[in-house]
C-alpha cells in the first residue's frame, strides 16, 4: 500500500505533465509558436504519459524549453538536479543540470536516442525531494 505523501507527490507528478502540455499547446495556439517548437514536446509529453514515467518525475518549462526533475516543488533549488531540453533546429539539446552546474549534454535527433534514455535513468536514481 502506498502511504499518503507518496500518493500527494504521484498527483503532483502527474498534474505537472498535463499542466506542462497544456502550456506548450498554449504556445502553439495563443502565442504564434511554429509547431515545429512545441508539437516535438507535445508528442514527448503524451509519450512520457503513456508510458507511465510521469509518475517518476517532474515536467515543467524554462520559458519555452522543457524540464524534466524530481522536485516536489515546482521551483528547482541550486542543489537540485533536472534534465533541460531544448528544442534546436532539427535536433535538441539535453542537459543533466544541477543549478548553473551542467554535468552532461548532448545533441540529439530523437527521444529515443540512447545518450537521452541515460539521462533520464541517471535522474531517475535521485532522490525525489
């Protein structure tokens, strides 16, 4: 049985994601985003979603960029680590942070990309604070 924080921080989880895609949605609708800036994380989100890794973690966004943590609080503290993703041309950029620290980043084509599914098992490992 899943005691009664576990179950507060599930909900926050996964609120975060559909309030997170409702942001990007947002963007592309009411703000004159190009689709090709929000809909690769549209996609991403309901991905996560259905594959049940919104339990797992945090969404939220830098300005347009996606993050990916393990805060309970939506605001990230210096000493928190998340992952930052950046929408590039035809790629992306994404970053293991902690604060202003940038630990590893790559360049990648897809989701999918191997470096991309490490960084998101690396965080998966911290500690959910």
């Amino acid at each position: 049985m899943i005691d009664n924080r576990t179950q507060e921080i599930l909900k926050l989880f996964q609120s975060s994601w559909i309030e997170t895609k409702a942001r990007f949605i947002d963007l592309l609708l009411n703000h004159n985003f190009e689709a090709r800036f929000t809909q690769p994380f549209i996609d991403f989100i309901d991905q996560m979603i259905e594959n049940g890794e919104d339990k797992f973690f945090r969404a939220g966004t830098f300005m347009h960029d996606l993050s990916i943590s393990r805060s309970v609080s939506p605001r990230l503290r210096n000493d928190q680590k998340y992952i930052r993703i950046e929408i590039c041309e035809d790629d992306f950029i994404v970053a293991l942070n902690e604060g202003k620290k940038e630990y590893r980043s790559y360049r990648i084509k897809t989701f999918q990309d191997e470096k991309f599914i490490n960084l998101l098992e690396t965080l998966k490992h911290t500690l959910v604070d």
